[in-house]
C-alpha cells in the first residue's frame, strides 16, 4: 500500500519459481526426447516430423522468455489493475473480485467487469504467493476507489 502511493503503481513480475511448477515443464523435458525421434519414425512423413519439432521449439522459446522476462507483469495502479500489455480493468468497470478457487498448486481468483460481456481478469499465484491477502489488499483498493469515485461525482 505505501509503494502504490509513493510510486503510484505496484507491479507484480511472474514468479519464477511458481512458473517452474506448471505442468508444462516436466512435459517440454519428455517431449523432447519424443520429437527428436519424431521425423525418423514418420519414414515419408518426415517433413510433419520437422514441423512439428519447430512447432515444439517455438513453443519452448516464448516459454524460456517468460521465464527470463518474468512476463506478463500484473500492475495495480491509480487507473486500475493491468495484466500485461493487453489486459486492463479500470477501477470504475470492476463489479466484484470473486473468492479463491482451485486446487492448492493453481490457485487463482476472478476479477468481475461491470460488462457481463467482457472477460473475466483471473489473477493466479504466478504473481503472488498469498493470494488471499493480495485479494483482501484489492477489495480495499476497490472500496477506496469506490469512496472516492462517489465523493468526487458530488463535489
């Protein structure tokens, strides 16, 4: 709290060590070994093999440079909450921040937009390791923003 009024923005990097858990790095370390054999056992199919290896490896670079990066930054600041460069819910458009939800490795909890039409903004444990307390910490902001919106449009 007294970094977003100090800096006025607090930002969130992708951990690296909850990112290491997902399910998709044990299964880039066996796939590997299955690709590399993949063009050999196609016999005249190889030219799938070969795609399906570059495939394979464009995949394993975006991932090693989120890892590197530790891309996409959640950012909460005075505008409202930010989820990389694409993703942003203002402060005045959020309807509810929903519970906890998930099991324990994959926890994550939901951000309600006013517009029922729009997509949900879910903020997981590759930002934050409490999530609990990182939720209590958003529901204060948003009743804040909500005091000061309301006291605003009466001046």
């Amino acid at each position: 709290m007294v970094e977003l009024h100090r800096n006025g923005r607090v930002e969130f990097p992708l951990r690296r060590w909850a990112f290491i858990w997902l399910p998709v790095a044990p299964l880039l370390v066996m796939g590997l070994f299955g690709a590399i054999r993949l063009p050999y056992m196609l016999d005249s199919w190889r030219v799938v093999g070969w795609i399906a290896i570059a495939a394979y490896a464009g995949i394993a670079i975006v991932i090693v440079w989120q890892f590197a990066t530790q891309r996409p930054f959640v950012v909460i600041d005075h505008n409202g909450i930010h989820r990389g460069r694409r993703r942003f819910i203002p402060w005045t458009e959020i309807s509810s921040i929903g519970p906890l939800s998930g099991p324990k490795l994959a926890r994550q909890f939901l951000i309600f937009p006013k517009n029922v039409r729009a997509k949900n903004l879910a903020l997981t444990q590759q930002h934050a390791n409490d999530l609990q307390s990182f939720r209590t910490w958003l529901e204060q902001l948003l009743a804040e923003h909500r005091g000061s919106g309301a006291s605003g449009e009466r001046t």
